[in-house]
C-alpha cells in the first residue's frame, strides 16, 4: 500500500457512515412524520429504531446479501487471482521479453481463448442454440443470465493453459493456490458487499429512496452502482500481493 491510498477511506467504511445516516434520517423524519404523495397515496418514512425497525433489521440481517452480486464477485476475483499469478497478464504487457518458451505458452493461451469463443458462437447458432432460450431469444438465455461465468471462463481457461506450459503452474496446489491469490482484497470487497447490501435493504425500508424521486427499478440500477463502484479501490489498496506462486520454490 502506498502512501496515497493510505488516506483514502475504505469503500465499507464509507457506506457504514452512509448507513448510519440514513438510519437517523428515517429516524428524525418518522418523528416529524414527514410524508410523500405518490400515486399509492400519501407514503411515511419509517424508522428502522423502532419497535418493527429493529425487528425488521434482526430478521433481515441473514439474508442481507441475498440481492448482492456474490457469486459473479468471487468468480471475478478467483479468475484475477489466477491469471496475475500465473503470469498471463505480465506476459500479455511484457510481450518482447518473453523466453520462447513464455511465447508459445502465450499463443497457447490464446488459441485456447478462440476455442472458448468459438463454442459459445456455435451455442448461439447451431443445433439446439443451447445458450438461448428456449424461446431462441437472448433475454432470459443462459448467455444472458451467465455473461459474466462465460467471459470470466474465457480468461481463466487461457490462464491455465499458459500456466501449465509455462511451469508457473506446475501442480494442483499451485492451482488453488493461484486462484486464492486474490483473497485477501476479495474478502474486503464482499464485507464492503455485506454494508452496501445493508444499506439499500434500508433504504427500501425506510421508504427513503422514494422521497429523493427513485422507484424499485431505478434503485436496483443505483444497488449496482453501489456494488461495483468500490472494485478498483479495493483493487488498489489490497490487490498487489507480495508473491505469487511463479516466485515461489518448488
């Protein structure tokens, strides 16, 4: 960590402050009972520090992340964490000093990238278009549904094929270990998941994402922006580990 992003405030704690704001705001605006018209007739904001505030909190505290993106945000940092330690992206940068050795195990990855592209093509327009509905459709395909598994598959396959050729890769330890590499700043981003989550089931609570001029569809549009947008700050202050398994001894 350098020494600027020592003061940048970490994204959990950032929409912890943020929670306990909107948890006084519905607290102070249910006291003054403030109230929107809607077109469901006059709204309140309901404060989560009353009697079925708390019991809505502790019943929903479970199941906080159940709307967070969890899987899609392990998978991205699995698939990070195994092509920075095996060295794919260092070969992808450094191209021209690479050994011949680290070239073909590059243009290996490569074609294995093209192969993966070309099965999800022919999943698209051939036989039974498997990865569209079973309408023909895209919108509620498998390819529609599972975008982010395919594309994080068409790095991680790449990967591991320039991994084993190369011998930064050189056994089934070394594969878990290289897809546990990104840990550390995975687990800061699924608690700073965790508050968000907390943050706009509040919201919906409390009714207060109605009174700044938001509806169920725009909040979920805000909920992921929400979720996302701490990535390349947690990227940056946790996502250099000291080593990766290419420095480690056999």
């Amino acid at each position: 960590m350098n020494k600027r992003s020592r003061w940048l405030l970490h994204p959990a704690v950032l929409y912890f402050i943020l929670l306990i704001l909107v948890i006084i705001i519905s607290w102070i605006g249910s006291i003054i009972e403030i109230k929107h018209s809607g077109g469901n007739g006059d709204l309140s904001i309901r404060s989560v520090l009353g009697i079925s505030g708390v019991r809505w909190a502790v019943r929903a505290a479970s199941d906080c992340l159940k709307n967070a993106p969890v899987g899609n945000a392990v998978m991205l940092f699995m698939t990070i964490g195994l092509a920075k330690s095996c060295g794919l992206f260092n070969a992808v940068r450094h191209f021209k000093s690479l050994s011949p050795k680290e070239q073909t195990s590059l243009y290996a990855g490569f074609a294995a990238l093209v192969i993966c592209l070309v099965v999800v093509v022919l999943g698209l327009f051939v036989g039974s278009n498997l990865l569209l509905s079973v309408t023909g459709k895209l919108s509620g395909s498998p390819l529609y549904d599972g975008c982010v598994f395919l594309l994080l598959m068409a790095v991680s396959i790449p990967s591991l094929v320039y991994g084993l050729l190369s011998d930064t890769i050189r056994s089934l330890k070394d594969c878990m270990n290289a897809f546990a590499f990104m840990a550390v700043p995975m687990s800061h981003f699924i608690i700073t998941m965790l508050i968000a989550s907390q943050l706009i089931q509040t919201l919906e609570y409390t009714n207060l994402y109605q009174f700044v001029g938001l509806n169920l569809q725009s909040l979920k549009y805000f909920a992921f922006i929400i979720y996302w947008i701490p990535l390349p700050v947690i990227l940056m202050l946790y996502g250099s580990p000291a080593k990766n398994i290419s420095n480690q001894k056999p």
